[in-house]
C-alpha cells in the first residue's frame, strides 16, 4: 500500500544539536497539541535509552487516551534524525501500519531551516482513506507546532 506523505519547511532559531537536545527532553513532548480533532501528546518517556540514542525507544501517551511507541532510527546531530511510529493502540492499530517522521537540517541565517515530513504506512485500503484526512490533520499540527517552537527573535 502507498504511504501517505506530508512535508513542511520552515526555520528554526537554534543550532541543529539545540534542537536535538530539545528533543531528548521529553518533558517538553506535550508542547504538541494536535490539532481538531488529532490528539496531542499528553506524556512521553523512554521504554529504551541507548547510549548513543539511535535505537532508543519512546513510549507516548496521547491526550485521547490512544498510544504508541516512537522508535529513534536516525540520530545525526548535524543533518537530521527519524522515528519509526509503530505499536498503536486501536484504533490506529487497525488501519496503520507504521509512520516514519523525518526532520532534515540545513544552516540558514536565522539558524536551521528544518524540513520535517511524514510518511504513513496504512495496513491496507481502508486504512489509507482514513489514514488520508489524519495527514491532513497532521500537518497542520505539524505547522503549528513549528510556529511555536520557531518564534521570532
């Protein structure tokens, strides 16, 4: 089955290393409020930290009750890093597969221009057409999530 992309572009005022601590600091994991009806996070912690992070495992709770693991498959400080969404609780379960998130880092003036994408994987087709207006929800999340963490200097 075809995943379902979705990618936004905007720019971050922290260096890439800032924003990977940032990241590491789950506490900060509920500064995601979804958006209408896609719940936010409500609590993330670590099922697995590795030492070198790569392969670690995040268990998050979402504001809806649903959950599922985030699973740190790309970790390069100065480039980019990806999580492999994956163990659903239902309903997700039911009709996705898994989601990998990608965040790509390239300098810019006012710090890092960050290119943040999504590809979701539904199991099958009836989980592509709920899966469909989901990614619709998710990058507008995703955008409003970047206002937030990106404001101006």
């Amino acid at each position: 089955m075809k995943p379902i992309e979705i990618k936004i572009v905007g720019t971050i005022h922290k260096t890439p290393q800032d924003i990977c601590a940032q990241f590491l600091d789950l506490e900060r994991w509920s500064d995601f409020k979804g958006y209408s009806i896609l719940p936010g996070i409500e609590s993330a912690a670590f099922e697995n930290r590795t030492p070198a992070i790569l392969g670690s495992r995040i268990k998050v709770q979402n504001t809806d009750g649903s959950s599922h693991v985030e699973e740190i498959i790309r970790w390069d400080t100065a480039r980019g890093i990806a999580m492999k969404f994956q163990d659903f609780s239902p309903p997700l379960q039911s009709v996705a597969s898994h989601f990998i998130e990608t965040w790509e880092f390239h300098p810019s003036a006012e710090g890092t221009m960050v290119t943040r994408s999504m590809s979701m994987v539904p199991k099958n087709a009836l989980g592509w057409l709920i899966l469909f207006p989901i990614s619709k929800l998710m990058k507008k999340a995703f955008e409003k999530n970047m206002a937030e963490t990106a404001p101006a200097k």
